[in-house]
C-alpha cells in the first residue's frame, strides 16, 4: 500500500491520508466523457471528483467532491430490485425478470426468447420490469416509495432532479418502447406509463458520494444502515441484490470488473460508482466522465487501486472466520467460585479434568463450529460434561445454533453433559432449536459449579452434600491446634447467628473481626446489587473462614459477605486478636500460620486461573 | 436445517447425519440425461451419486459413491487457467484470453471481434487457448505438467482415461476447428494438434468427487492443498480462477447460480461438480445425469440445498471478520513481572493508566485494523504509551503491517511511543514495514517492562532506577519493626552472596530458609531452561523477599530463584524461624504480619490480572 509523505500531521490515521494521494494521482485524469444522451446530464463539470469509503459501523473517509449531489440513474436499479422483492416476493419477481447476465447493451429491447423475460434488472427492460413491480401502497405512489426506500439506504432524505427527470421523460422513447414491449409479453399488468414515469423520476434521485459509500456499507452490514441503525433493506435480500451486482452490475465490464477489483458494484451514467465489500465496508466513488462500457473512467481506476492497495478483493481479502474455539481449560485450572471442603476439594482435584469449558469467539457458522464439534468428539472419551462459553460470540447463524443442539442430544444420549454458560440474547433462539433449559447458564461460574456439582454426586454418591454444624476443632484455620487451645478459644469466641439473606459483613466496614463458619454458607459479593454474574467472588461453607485479610493490614472491608441461609459464626474480636500478642504469642502464631496457609492457596489458585485465562501453558 | 430423525447412533457428528439426509433427498432423482456427445461417457451409471465436503484443514465429509472414478471435462478448464498464468504471465494470458462471460454455448466458435480473443477460459476456444499458454518444461510434456498440477490440487497422482481421452479425440472435429481459428488469429503461436490432444488428454483425466472436494478446499485454503499442505496453486492465481468460477463457472447457468448457490464453482459433463466457499470449505458432487445447461441435475440440486441449509452463500455467509480489539487494559490492571520497589509501585499506580495494552485476534486486514487505529487516535490523548499484543493474530496481510507502520511514525511525531509485544513469525514482516526493531518485543511482559521504565524514568528522571544496598531495616518484611528487633535479627540472619546467574534456590529444593534480598536483583523462574516468554514470574530487588510460603507450609520450593547480577541476601534458616516461637514470639509475630501483608498484596494482584485477561469488569 502506497502512502504518502510524512507531513508534520494532527491527523493519526494513514488512511486519510491514503485517500489523500490515491485523490491526487487520479484528479489530472482527462480520459472519458461526459454522459450527453440527454441535455441535462452534459451540464456535469468533468472535473468533479470525489472518493468516500464507510466502514461497518458507520465512520466515513472522505476526500474530494463528496458532497456534491448528481442523479443515481442506473444504481438505483440494484436497490430497487430489493423494495420489488419485498412488495411481490421473489417467487414472482424471478418469474417475471431473470439474473443471467446478457451480453447485450443496456438499452437493447432483449427479452429472453419464449417468456419475454429481461435477462436481468440490471438492462434497462429488466429495470423497468423490477419499477413495475413497486406497489403504490398506503397512499404512497410508487415513486414515493422508491424514494422513502433509496433513502433509507441512504440515511436522509433524497430528492428528484426535477430538470433532469422532465430531460429523460421528454427524451424516452427507447424506454418506451421497451415499456410497451414488456406489457406485451405481460411482464407487467397494466399500461406502462405510471410505471415509465416512476423510473424515469428514479433515475433522476439525487445523490452524493457519501450517499452511495453509506448504501454500500449498508449492504455490507445486513442491510442494517450504519448511521441511522434501521434495517433499510431486508436482510434475506441484501444477498440477492449483491448477487446481481456481482453478476451484471458494471454492464458489459462485469467480468473484468469481478477478476480485477472482485467488489460487488454498480454504477450509473451520473458518474457514480457504489462498491460493497460484503461484511466490511461501502465505497462511493463519483466522476462524471465516462468510459466506451458507460462507466465513470476515474472511477474505475480508484477502484481497481482501493481494491488492490487495501487488499479489498472479494477473494484475495484474507478474511477467513478465526476458529471460533478462543480457549480451553478444565475445571482443575478454572473452578467455581464455590470453595469446597477437604474432601469434595480433593476429588475435584482428581476428577476436575473431566469438566471441560471451550471458549468460543467471533461469528459462528458452519465452517466455525464444525471443528468444535470434531474438537468434543476427540475428547468425549476423557470428559464426562463439557461447557461452551458464549461470551465473546458476536453473532451466530441458525445453523450454527441448529448443529449445537445436535451435538448436545447425540451427547446425552450417550451419557456426557453440554452446557452453555453466557447464553445472553441468544437464549430463546438457542431454546428454540431444541437446547434444554437446565442446561443455559447465565455465567461461566453458575454452569461450573452445576458440573462440579453433578461430577461430586457422581463420585461421592447421594449425601456429599450434607453439610452437619461443625466444633471450631473442624475448622481449617484452626487446623494442627492443641484440643486445649480449641477449648480456650471455645471461651472466648463470641458466637453469631445471622438469617438467610443477612449481611455479617460490610464492603468499606472496619476490619475489626476475624469470622471462624461453623453452620451454613456464605457469599462474598462484590457489591450489593443481587446476584449477577460476576458479581459472585467466593462461596463459603462450614469450617471456612474469613476477614483475615483485613484484620491483619487494617484495610476497610473489600467486599460484602451475605448468609445464604442460617448462619452461625464463632468471632473473634480484633481485641482479642491483639491480646493474643501478650497473653497466647504461641496460639497467635499457629493462627497467622493458618492465615498463610490460606493465602497461598488462595494466591496458587488466583496464579492458575490467570495462566488458564491468558492461554498459556 | 434439517437433520435425521435421531438414531443411537456411535458418531456424535450431526453433520455426517445432515448429509446421509441429504444424499437419500435426491437418490430417487430421475431428471437429466448422461452425456453422449462421445461415446465413452455414456458408460457412466446414472445411479453413481457422491457428496463430499473438505474443510480448510483437510478434515472430510463423505456420502455415496465419492471413490468412483469419472472424467473431470470442463472442471480441468479453471485449475488449468492458474498453471498457464504461472507459466506465461498473467499480463500475456490475459492479452490471449479474456474474462467477460459470452452469451454462446460452451462450444460455439465464438471470438471477440477485430481481436479475436476468447471471451473466457470456460468456453471450449477459451479453454484450448488457456492449454497453449501452458509450456513444456524441464523435459515435462504439457499434459505431463497439467497432470502433475490437477495432482498437486487432489492431493494424490492423478490418471488418464486412456478410453475417453481417445473417444475425445477421434470425435473433436469442432474443437479442431477451433484450435485452427486460433492459430488464425495468433492467439496460440504454433499449429494446434499437440494442444489439442493436451486439451483432450486433459479433459479425460480421471477424479473422484473426493479430488473435487480436496480441490476446492484447496482454492478455498489460499491454494495450499490442506491434506499434503503443499502450496499447490500460486496464491496470487487462486483469487482469479475463484473470479472466472463466479462469472462463468457454470456455462450459461452462471447468473442463477451465484443468485441462488452463491459459490465460485465449475461444472463438467462427466457429471461433476466442484464448489468452493472461499476461506472455508470445498465440495465435491458428483451425479452423471446433465440437465439442459450440460450441469450434473443431482449436483445442482445439492448444492442448492447444501448452499441454503448451511447457510454457505457467499453473501450470505454472516462471516464478517470479528473486530481485531480481543482485549484492552491498562498498567495499573496489569503489570510487568518486575517487582517494583514502594516508590516506583506508586508512581506506576498513579501514572499506569497511561500505558495500555490492545490485545489483537484473528485476521488482520484493512477492515480489523482500521478501528484499532481509530481506538487508539481517540486515546492518544490521555495515553503515553500503547502496546499491541498480536499473541492471538493468525494472519495479517500486507495492508494491515503497513497501516501499523504507518501509525507507529504519526504516533512517534507526537511523541507517543507504539510497540509491539508476541511478533513471533511476523517479526521479519513487521521490520519490513518500516517499524522500528526496539519497539518489538517478543513476549508483553517484556514490552510492559520497557515502557513501565520509560514511564518512571520521565516521572522520576534520570535516576530513578538507582538501587543502592539497603540495610535489614529497610526490607519490606521488616517493616516497623524496633530498632532493637532489627539489631536482634542483623546478629543473627547469615550474609549469602552470589555471583550472577547463580541459583540461590532450586524447584523442589526443601524450604529451609526464608531470604532478604539487601544488595542486587533476582529472577523467579518457572524452570531452568533460560530466559524464554512466560518462564519469568517475578523479578526482585533489593529490599524484597522470598520463599516465604515454602517455609510455611514446608512445601518443596515451586520455582527457581536465579541471581541477576551479584546479589546479597540476609538468610533466616528454618532453625532460627521456628526457634523464634519461643524465644522471640513478639518478633515472629510481627514476622508472620509482614508475610501475610505480601501475600495479600500479590493475591490482589493476581485477582486483578484474571479480572483483566477474563475481560470482565
């Protein structure tokens, strides 16, 4: 890619400046002329010359005359077909006008033999055939509606020419004939008149550069305009109007056009040229001097250099969909915010690799997910439930969607768990397509701990579960003491009762209390705003503790701990913790030692968790 | 799409029953004739049915007779084109051959006025022409160099029919004549017949419709053969074959194909079909029975459906390339793996907001990488240093390198510093490009590092990275400790010295000892086999400590601990540290305080990096 001289700048983006010099090569460009089959259309000044490029998500690259209005004349012809197909359907459409490409030029009366069919929408006749298929609706005219559709795609509102569409109505005659001979054939139902006018007062719209890069980038996106957002064109028929323009937009230049520049295009005898690189980007190129094929000469040459200095080729642009699988762990690496006791801890420690999460990422669509569903197959003989991870999914097809639910009912039947966690928006099409309820999870950390869970109840059998209220002997902090020392703390170990729902600790509270859980289970949130993913940081069941941290640095309290159910805690004040200095230093010590002890697990699972996350090995 | 009714089956793969569906949908067929311009073909069993599916990486879909031999015909015309491109030159094929679709049957005489060029290489006078461009070499016949080619896109050594080939040529009066209107117009350089009989030879070559799977997936993989990984077509050529398949692959069915398939594809009248989507998948049908148009009436039907139920249309195919953007984060959420002494950490805390790290994924091209720039011009502002991170980039082309090029030097006039971290095989491409070598890095710990001293050096000035010895009072884990505690401790820790490079301590060594760095720099390492990326865990200066935790838990040492540079350390050993239980409680107190305040700050860190590669809040 060509770019040009560095120049003390406040612009950051070699992009304009790209624009700036492909500009320039081309402004000193003599060759074509412009359009004269009608009066009005020689007025253009041959010097106008303007380049537009919109992305996806609506930003516009500008340079030259790209506010300059001119009329649409024969690129209104691919966006119309779209606003036909949405009044009669395609079923119709297609029987009264075809897609193959002729080699005859535009303005020829070529009917295919027998049906009286147009070659295509793109011929003059096939035009004409497409405008009759608009309906005047819901006292909309015709030319109403075409003009309320071109500016939609266009995102504001467009005009007629008035001079110029009386110019092309007066000199018509062609079009005329051509009109009649399509009644004649019953292409159309009624006498051609309205339907002339109509097309006569469409190619008259008015339009600018920016206008044909925001239609195109509205093709790219859906049909879904940039700017506005609105679906100005119907999704299914955005694939069938860039078909067109792929196989006949550039008229008797369509082949070259695709082996050269590989953009669907369409262009008008106005000057202008609309460019789409589906997925990606829209291109608005306008210079009223035309070549032998009726295209604007400039125009070409900028789109065969976009095309070749962006790698813009609909075929040499690299964009194969990355794999959609973004990362893997097991449950042994990545674990539920659920803190297990000793022993479930020790068979997830075993089993964990059993449960497998695949990250999946970007657009996903058959050639993205069928390697995940030969990545499962690999490893359904090691893993007993597998969980995909839907949170950095941007978009998937319905078949995509189709061939997970598959997989999930081939996989049940043979014993092995899918789950899906992060499901989002994507919940009720997923259910539709067969995906069980149970087995859509709002985050990552619900669906772990619903695998840990059933791999727990698998290995341990129906009571792994039950939690009884522990002596503070059973406490993990308290692991190694003396039964006297438990018996001393015993005395002095203030005992706390807390109801389901009840916050024993406060984010911002005084670290004043370490909490030893004998009954019930708690949640460390992050803040007080319910239970949303994320939100969860630790569950804690009997026998663990917490509020080390802050006891220890003094630090106000990090986050909220709430009692899921009937709670009782043994606490000891930061009083005694002192105390303990002068009056216990060894019963201190095996305390801060169990505090350690704690940390560094806490710190080797938080080390795990983020070499999972990162990737790495 | 439509699946099989379930049954308990082995294979979990949805797609295989998709199309064991899908081949019995169209077994029963009866429409279409098997060609019988010669004889030989008409041996061919209209029962014969195949469908094959390759993906990029080689893996295939198989269902019916997919291992039948049958001639490729007409197929051969767009693989053939590539190797006559490699052989002359596309600028002189080109001015023999052009690319416009025509109107006329595939075999009519038909040559462009004045020039007498073949519209397209599709057509019969196209395809001859094309077959002359390809040149005898290295003691290779031109049938041999076309076999080896079409074998190099199988995957396999490829046949002649010797049969057929003789049927074709005992019958190609046409043909002849137009090989002689050729040499008439100079579009081959010598008398016809070896290029016939090449071109006859070349058509009776014998594929399965596995072979036009595997070639499409070729075509689709960027011409590297996905089962030998061979590059088997010329990169540049695949973009022009899949143009010339798009606008008259399908002879005068080209238009509705693209309308309603959508995929770049070539027919022949022995009844195959080759497709392929491009960067994802070839397809191979194969069905003897032709329709009107001289296309396999089985393998249009297919690929219609496999087109529509998987949604493959090339514009319809939602695979925009996902946004480049995979993750943002700035210092202060994670940092380097250098541990910095308390006034750098809190320069770092306050200021590392100004350093970010963009994350990249996937395919870089002009459309992914121009909203990073965007991102990055609207930051430039508050941030001093960005970091692209292209660990997660599978491809980028060559506009995307320059584009970051470019960026670099606009940044690097306003003083904003641009680097790039995980290079790996891009690095060659990248210094290319104009970026400068000490802005690339091959790991983001290392380019953290670089710019977190930039950084401190600018905040701090020249000598912010001054480290002079310290005493044992000025050891984080000492902190407000008496002046008498410390006396106590300095008659008592033992001086260790080591050179650089020197280990101090091995992975699962015992954990005797506990260490206080006064003098130099050490690095924690994962293992011992040097310095590569993610080996380094922590580096530590003077007045920071290790092998707390072991000492604790008495677990065995987890890491390495290697001198950077001569290095003094106070040791504890493990006698003295249990000793102190007793006769200095106090002081073991305080101690286990200052252990668990490290641990706590490096647990929050830990949680801070899993929170920022997790991409959450």
């Amino acid at each position: 890619m060509r770019t040009a001289p560095r120049s003390p700048a406040d612009s950051i983006t070699p992009i304009a400046r790209y624009l700036q010099t492909l500009h320039a090569r081309y402004l000193p460009c003599q060759e074509g002329a412009v359009a004269d089959y009608i009066p009005e259309l020689t007025k253009a000044d041959p010097h106008w010359f303007g380049i537009c490029l919109a992305t996806r998500d609506g930003h516009l690259y500008e340079i030259g005359d790209t506010r300059q209005a001119f009329t649409i004349q024969s690129i209104s012809k691919a966006l119309v077909y779209g606003l036909a197909l949405e009044d009669c359907g395609e079923a119709h459409v297609r029987s009264r006008i075809g897609v193959e490409p002729s080699g005859d030029a535009f303005n020829a009366i070529s009917l295919q033999a027998g049906s009286g069919r147009p070659f295509n929408p793109m011929i003059n006749a096939g035009a004409i055939a497409t405008t009759g298929q608009v309906l005047a609706r819901g006292g909309k005219s015709r030319i109403a509606r075409v003009l309320a559709y071109l500016s939609g795609c266009a995102g504001r509102p467009l005009e007629i020419d008035q001079d110029v569409y009386r110019s092309e109505s007066s000199t018509g005659h062609r079009n005329r004939a051509i009109g009649w001979m399509l009644r004649n054939f019953n292409i159309i139902d009624e006498e051609p008149t309205d339907i002339l006018e109509t097309y006569f007062q469409q190619c008259a719209i008015q339009v600018t550069c920016r206008d044909l890069a925001v239609m195109g980038a509205t093709l790219a996106n859906q049909g879904i305009n940039p700017i506005t957002r609105q679906q100005a064109i119907a999704p299914d028929n955005v694939a069938h109007i860039l078909s067109l323009m792929t196989s006949c937009g550039m008229y008797d230049y369509s082949g070259e056009w695709l082996y050269q520049v590989g953009l669907p295009a369409k262009s008008g005898v106005g000057g202008g040229i609309l460019a789409t690189l589906p997925g990606q980007l829209g291109i608005g190129v306008f210079s009223p001097p035309l070549d032998a094929q009726g295209n604007s000469t400039r125009g070409i040459q900028v789109c065969a250099d976009l095309s070749k200095d962006l790698a813009l080729h609909l075929f040499h642009n690299g964009t194969a969909p990355p794999p959609a699988l973004r990362l893997s762990y097991d449950n042994t690496q990545v674990g539920s915010r659920q803190r297990r006791p000793p022993l479930q801890r020790e068979v997830l420690q075993r089993e964990g690799v059993r449960i497998r999460m695949l990250e999946l990422q970007g657009e996903l669509v058959f050639s993205t997910v069928e390697p995940i569903l030969r990545a499962i197959e690999l490893q359904s003989g090691t893993c007993a439930y597998f969980i995909l991870n839907l949170r950095n999914v941007i978009t998937a097809d319905a078949v995509s969607l189709q061939l997970i639910a598959d997989l999930q009912s081939v996989l049940t039947e043979r014993g092995i768990g899918l789950l899906l966690c992060h499901v989002g928006k994507l919940a009720t099409r997923l259910l539709h397509c067969g995906l069980k309820t149970e087995t859509l999870f709002a985050n990552d950390d619900f669906a772990l701990e619903e695998c840990e869970n059933r791999l727990l109840a698998h290995v341990m059998g129906a009571h792994w579960q039950e939690r009884p209220a522990l002596s503070l002997a059973q406490c993990e902090l308290l692991e190694g003491l003396a039964d006297a020392d438990i018996a001393w703390l015993d005395q002095r170990l203030r005992a706390a009762h807390y109801g389901a729902g009840e916050a024993i600790v406060r984010t911002g509270g005084a670290g004043d209390a370490l909490y030893l859980l004998v009954a019930g289970s708690v949640e460390v949130q992050q803040a007080r705003s319910g239970n949303q993913a994320g939100n969860r940081l630790e569950v804690l069941t009997a026998g663990m503790s917490f509020g080390e941290m802050a006891i220890i640095d003094r630090a106000p309290r990090s986050a909220d701990v709430i009692a899921l159910e009937p709670v009782v805690c043994r606490v000891m004040d930061l009083a005694l913790f002192n105390r303990l200095d002068q009056e216990r230093p060894d019963l201190k010590i095996s305390l801060l030692h169990g505090i350690t002890r704690r940390l560094s697990s806490n710190l080797r699972r938080a080390n795990r968790e983020t070499r999972a996350y990162r990737g790495s090995p």
